[in-house]
C-alpha cells in the first residue's frame, strides 16, 4: 500500500545478534534479543555517496533488557496541566539518519508524567531511548548503491529529563510554555548488533504508524493526527534467515 501511494520503496527487518547488551548505569551489561524494523530507506542524492540517507523506523523488540526498557507509551500520552491545558507526548521512533557510515538522530520517548505542579508552573518529566551522542553508532552496506544498510552497530542510551513548564500568554492566550529543560541523567545504555534477514518490514508495533511530527511534545490541536501519512501495512510475519 506505502509503494502504491509514495511510489518504489526500499524496506528491512533485523535481529539483534550476539553481543547485543543493555543495561543500567552502575550494573553489568544483560545480554538481550529482539528485532528492529525499518519500513522505509530513502537517499537524498544516490548520485553522491556522500549524501545523507534516512531510516523510517517502524518499530523496536528488545527482550531481556531491564524494566527501565519497557515502553510505557504504545501510541501517545496526553497530560494535563493547570487543570485544562493539554501537552501530548508521542510513543513513536523518530526517523535515524545516516552520514558517513554514522547514524544519529534515532529516539522515542518511552514515558513521561508530572514530576510536579503549582500555581502557574508544572516540571514535567520523560524517559528517552536515543542514539548516544559521545559514543558513535556504525552502518555497512554490502553494495555500495543500497539505501537500508546491511548490518548497524547501534550505540543508544536510556535517559531521565526533566523539563519546566509555564502558563504564558501566547497570542492572547494563556498557554502552557516550556521555560527551561535540565540536564539529562542518563540511567542506561545499549549496544545493539543489527543484521539485516529481510528486505520488507515486521509490523512490530501495534496500530498504524505516522510520520514523524516536528516535535515529541505539542499542545493540542496544534498538529492533528489527520494531517500526517497513514499506512496499513501486512501483518505476516517474516521469519528470519538462518545463518
């Protein structure tokens, strides 16, 4: 359905082989399995191999790894502040980007909730699993011309933050604000060894997967649901290939 709509499109599934780790700050790495689907690879400029190539993510599996790991948003989270002001979190894997053979850019925001609030001010808290920034995360292709690489070592890391949020009057309005993020703290890590077993994605999330928004959080409607690409994609699952 996404080629008959978007035209050619170039897909893969992965598992996590040996050597793949999660674990929290402080503690010994567990070994962990699980899978990753990428319903989409695009290149800006095939013509330059340099050019940057992006991965539609569709989805994570990751068993074995500590509870801090669980998803707790499967679609989106909405919390409400000052008794009527909606903010909505959004349960899905933002779009990697490759550069150099180095990937980046990959995050979901696995929670979130009120740490805290009072007259005019709320510190809202979220739980990221992203693409570490100091540890560098490495793609390789067989053919130098593919768009979906095909192995990753994915070097992410499992971060608290906390953010501070105002009513301010926004075009004459009284709106929620964020005024001030903190620093994260980063309570895990992973490294993920990906192959690619498969040229089409496994639906691993349930439900339907839209693109990506601008931003995680946004106030209500700002961005509706509607207005973003909606594909109903196979169910079947692929089994992966034996070595």
């Amino acid at each position: 359905m996404l080629e008959e709509t978007q035209g050619p499109v170039e897909s893969a599934h992965y598992v996590f082989e040996r050597g793949s780790e999660a674990g929290r700050i402080g503690e010994r790495p567990r070994s962990v399995d699980g899978a990753l689907s990428v319903i989409d690879c695009t290149w800006s400029d095939p013509d330059d191999p340099t050019s940057t190539r992006s991965l539609w993510i569709g989805g994570m599996e990751l068993e074995g790894a500590p509870e801090e790991f669980d998803i707790a948003i499967e679609h989106e989270r909405n919390l409400t502040l000052f008794g009527s002001e909606t903010i909505t979190f959004a349960g899905r894997w933002t779009d990697a980007r490759i550069s150099d053979d180095t990937l980046h850019g990959m995050r979901r925001i696995l929670d979130a909730g009120i740490e805290d609030e009072w007259s005019g001010g709320a510190q809202i808290w979220r739980r990221e699993f992203r693409t570490h920034t100091d540890v560098s995360s490495h793609v390789a292709f067989v053919r130098e011309d593919a768009t979906c690489p095909d192995e990753m070592t994915l070097h992410l890391v499992l971060e608290d933050q906390l953010e501070v949020w105002e009513l301010a009057e926004v075009d004459g309005d009284p709106r929620p604000k964020r005024v001030e993020t903190l620093p994260p703290e980063t309570i895990g890590t992973a490294t993920l060894l990906a192959r690619k077993v498969a040229d089409e994605p496994e639906i691993i999330e349930a439900g339907q997967r839209c693109l990506p928004l601008r931003s995680a959080a946004r106030l209500r409607p700002a961005f509706p649901l509607a207005a973003g690409r909606q594909i109903s994609l196979p169910t079947q699952r692929i089994q992966p290939i034996q070595k």
